[in-house]
C-alpha cells in the first residue's frame, strides 16, 4: 500500500495540472471571442466565465484582471501566428506576403476592431503597441535583403516603406475597402514591395 501513495500522489498532481491547462483554455477561448467581437468595456468577466463553464472566481484565480485576461486572451491568439510567420524565407517576397495575408485573412478584421478602442483603453493600446514592434521587426528580419546597402536614414526610410506596404491597414483597404479577392490583393503588395527594391 504505501509502495503505491508517491504514484498515486504523482497521477493526481498530473491530473490536476492538466485540468488547469483545460480551464485555462477553454477562458483564453472565451475571452478571445468576446473581446474580438464586443467593445471592452461591455466584456463582462462573468460571461466570460459563463462561457468557458468556470466561476468567476476560478477566472480570477487564472487571470486576475480583466485587463490582465485581454492580454493573456490577446497572447494566447497571436503567439501561433508569430511562430507561423517568422517560417516564411528571408527575402521571399511573394511567401512573405502569402503567410501575412494568411494572417490578416483571418484575424484581420478583430484586430481591427479591437485597434479602434486604442485610444480610450490603455491595454489594448499596449497590445497594439507590442503588435507594431513585432511587426516592424519581422519586416527587418523576413525582408532584411532589401535593405542591403543602406544605413542610417536611408536604411530606416527603406524599412518604414516595408511596414507601410506590409500594413493590417493596407489589407483593409486592399479587401475590405476596395473588395478585392485575396490572390489580387497579394499581387498588387508584392508589386510595391518589389516596385520599391527597384527604387530604393
């Protein structure tokens, strides 16, 4: 009997974290769906809670605050993505734009409405804010050969041109404003993109 207590001990401490892990995710999954979809001020932690089938107590026990939850809900959404695009070949216009817009395509459009809180929501800003970082230093990382040859201004004018051209906003315009179809879009980015290595 007592031969058998530690492995008994070790099955329910195994047990126990994955159960954590199950209700850690199933939360990041109800969060992401209701701050993609509602202002957050009108995001009630409750629902949330409600939505992954927990207390709101046990909420708070995984996440404290609701600003604490955006940030670990928006995490939770992005970090795949950054992994998928940081696979795209250094200095492969064409697969760089494809992965970006694999992205775009499907986040796009809850980014964009959680970008438009930005200015009255200080954690959404400083989300936003990381998302800008990252963004630039993917373009200096996966399109870093066309900077070749330049430094100082020169350099950071060609990069600023990168991020422009590689924008969420570029895409909005590009699929949501004009309506044009996903292959189209591609085309017309990697065509300034490759339109400003030649005028660089």
């Amino acid at each position: 009997m007592a031969k058998t207590a530690p492995s008994k001990r070790k099955y329910q401490m195994v047990a126990r974290a994955e159960t954590t892990a199950t209700t850690r995710q199933r939360l990041l999954v109800s969060a992401w769906q209701r701050f993609s979809e509602t202002p957050f001020e009108e995001v009630r932690l409750a629902d949330v809670a409600r939505g992954a089938g927990v207390s709101p107590q046990t909420l708070h026990a995984h996440f404290g605050t609701k600003e604490e939850l955006f940030a670990a809900a928006w995490g939770w959404r992005m970090a795949p993505e950054g992994v998928r695009r940081e696979g795209a070949p250094t200095g492969d216009v064409r697969a760089a734009v494809r992965v970006l817009y694999d992205s775009y395509d499907q986040d796009g459009d809850a980014v964009l409405r959680l970008l438009a809180q930005e200015e009255r929501i200080a954690a959404v800003h400083e989300m936003a804010d990381v998302g800008r970082r990252w963004h630039r230093a993917w373009v200096e990382r996966t399109l870093g050969p066309l900077l070749n040859g330049a430094s100082g201004a020169e350099r950071e004018r060609r990069l600023v041109k990168l991020v422009v051209a590689t924008d969420l906003l570029v895409w909005k315009l590009l699929r949501r404003e004009m309506g044009l179809g996903r292959a189209r879009a591609e085309r017309i980015v990697i065509e300034m993109v490759t339109a400003m290595q030649g005028a660089l």
